[in-house]
C-alpha cells in the first residue's frame, strides 16, 4: 500500500529486546569478524590522520578542510555504527533496544551520505581548480570550505531526516530485525536512496574523466611551452611522468575503494 507524505497511520510504539526472547547466543563468523577487523583499521587510520591536522596547524588549508570533514565523519562512522553493525551480525534477530536501532538507522541513512557526499565536495574541488583555475585561486578559500561542508550537512539532513524520523514514529512494526520499512515509504525511499547514495557515485565516476582530460591538455600545453628544456631533459621527464601518473592512479582507486564499501553498507 502506497503512503503519502503526510499519511501517519497510528503504530504501536512498544519494543521488547530479542535478548530477552532469544537462547542463541552470539555467533562469531566471517561477516562480523571481517567487520571488526575492517573498523579497527578505519579507526586507527582516520583517528591518526585528524590527530595530524591537529598537531600540525599549518595543514589545515582551504583544500585540507574537506579532507577533515571527510575524516570526522568516517570516524563518526566507524564508531557509531561498527559496533552496532557487529552486534546485529552476532544475532539471528536484533538484540538491542528500540532506540539503538532508531541510531543505527541514522547512521546508516544520513552518517554514511554523508561520508559519501565529502567525497563528492573534494572531486567538485577539484575540477573547480582544474577547470577555472583563476577563479579558484580568487573565490576558494577556508571559510567558503567550511561553509559547502556544512550545506551538505544541512542538505542529506533535510533529505533523510523526514524518511528516518516518519519510520521511527508511524511504520517500524518488527523487532526481529533492525531495518527502515521501505515498503510503507516505497516513493520516498527510493528517491532519498538514489539522491544520496547512488548520485554522488555516479558524479564521481563522470568527473574523473574530464580531470584526467583537462590534466592531458594542460600538461601537453605546457610541453608546447617548454619544448626546448623537454629536449634537453628528456631522461628525467621520462622518469617523472610515470611516477606522477602512478601517484593519481593510486589515489583514485583509494577513493573509489572507500566510495564503494560506504555504498555496500547503506
């Protein structure tokens, strides 16, 4: 049955913990093992690199403010819902209160867009800087930053907080798991799924091209510039053009690695 927006059907708000109801105990398999160790690496690696940013303030540049919001929020990530995710895991049916599924939901509907959305602001960054390169050195800066950081905060909010919270008081009707009951939203899921979590993707994935393009074209203007001093040194542009090449190959498949798994968990 199709619900509107504004339809909240009465629901019975009561919630029984499975552990009361259930014998089984915790079962340790791949899943939950792999997640474990997966969250220790994520906690270790984004707790030491905003302790970097902390220690060392001349890091912090109007680039590097995209990057520690992406790090705080991976870190929210890992923390808040690891754990959680972990637990359920562990359990045929959901062990934990209402209100710890109410949380876990949170981070997977908004927490976890928004990690992917600081992807999305950092590769717009970047073709900003590639495509308009006089108008990023003049307009770009900390404060400005700052502020996109914090609409795309305020944005996923105003997306998914009404899909979560209607859930949370009208549709959720059973214990045994810990899930958004999609079927009772089915438009409004979709379209809060497709606009937070598959669009971001989608523009990553069609961005990295026209860098690349525009990167092959400056580096070739340049060339035509300095034709000469290529000459002259052509053994060591050999060497550091595969290097250069190799460097942005990593870092792609770095962020598309990252941008896959937090689109795996949603």
């Amino acid at each position: 049955m199709n619900t509107s927006l504004f339809d909240f059907p009465q629901n019975n708000l009561s919630w029984e913990p499975a552990f009361a109801n259930t014998s089984n105990p915790a079962t340790w398999t791949f899943g939950p093992a792999g997640r474990l160790t997966i969250g220790l690496l994520q906690l270790l690696f984004n707790a030491s690199m905003l302790l970097v940013f902390v220690i060392k303030p001349h890091l912090r540049t109007s680039f590097t403010i995209y990057i520690i919001f992406l790090l705080t929020a991976n870190l929210t990530y890992t923390l808040c819902e690891y754990p959680l995710e972990i637990i359920r895991q562990l359990y045929p049916h959901w062990p934990l209160s209402r209100s710890a599924c109410t949380f876990y939901l949170y981070q997977i509907w908004i927490v976890c867009p928004l990690t992917m959305h600081m992807h999305v602001l950092i590769t717009l960054n970047r073709v900003w800087a590639i495509a308009l390169p006089v108008s990023y050195r003049n307009r770009h800066s900390k404060a400005s930053a700052c502020g996109m950081c914090g609409l795309i905060v305020l944005y996923i909010h105003i997306l998914a907080v009404p899909l979560w919270l209607r859930d949370e008081l009208y549709f959720r009707v059973d214990n045994s798991e810990c899930s958004l009951n999609t079927h009772r939203q089915p438009w409004y899921s979709t379209a809060v799924a497709i606009v937070t979590q598959v669009l971001p993707i989608l523009y990553v994935v069609g961005a990295y091209p026209f860098l690349l393009v525009k990167q092959l074209q400056r580096r070739k203007s340049r060339e035509t510039k300095v034709v000469d001093v290529l000459t002259r040194n052509r053994q060591s542009i050999h060497i550091s053009d595969p290097q250069q090449t190799a460097h942005h190959l990593v870092i792609v498949m770095l962020h598309f690695a990252t941008i896959w798994y937090r689109y795996r968990d949603a």
